[in-house]
C-alpha cells in the first residue's frame, strides 16, 4: 500500500521531501505522483493527503518546467532540450494537463523528457 501524508500549515514539496523521503531535491517526485490534485508545486494546502514515493529515487529524476508568458513548446523545446522539434515530446509527457499543443499558459507547470 502507498505511503501518504497529509499536509500541515507551512509544509512545501522539498519539505515534505526531506523529511519523509530524507532528500528536499526529490520533491518533484511527489509533484508528478500527485499532479492530480497539485497543479502548482509552490501551492500545495493544509489538509491535502499526498502520496509519497518510494524509498528508491527515480532514474533520472524528473526535470519540471514552469512555462513563462510567451512560451510555445517548441520554443521550451528548444531551450531546454536544445531541439525545438522535440516538442512532442513535451506534449505527449503532458497530456494530462495540456489538451491542445497550441494552447499553455503561463504558471503552467511541466514534466520534461530527459
């Protein structure tokens, strides 16, 4: 049976993280198992019952992204990636919160190909 935790007042991700997982940088981890009900890692409330991971890290960790106004995924793509033709990639990863490749906004966060 998954582990979880219930968020407290004052509890970020990396918090969560270190001190359930020992390790603050596995905090995205927690995000995409949640990505549910966390659109935002930087807005997580009291009360919300979160799923941990497990004890071994994933490989290669997830890389998150918040898209900033004016981006397209090709243009992440090619920043990120260091090839706009790569998008795809990012939209597929993504379906869960992107419905059209032509529409994402700013705030949006993520999930990244490695």
């Amino acid at each position: 049976m998954p582990r979880t935790y219930t968020v407290q007042p004052g509890d970020t991700l990396s918090g969560i993280a270190q001190h359930q997982l020992g390790d603050a940088s596995r905090w995205p981890e927690i995000f995409l198992l949640n990505r549910s009900i966390i659109r935002h890692p930087d807005r997580i409330s009291p009360g919300q019952v979160l799923t941990l991971p497990g004890d071994t890290p994933m490989q290669p960790p997830p890389r998150i992204y918040i898209v900033r106004r004016g981006d397209t995924l090709s243009a992440i793509a090619q920043r990120e990636l260091g090839d706009a033709s790569r998008w795809p990639e990012i939209f597929e990863r993504n379906r869960d919160v992107i419905s059209d490749p032509n529409r994402i906004f700013p705030d949006q966060v993520l999930v990244l190909p490695t």
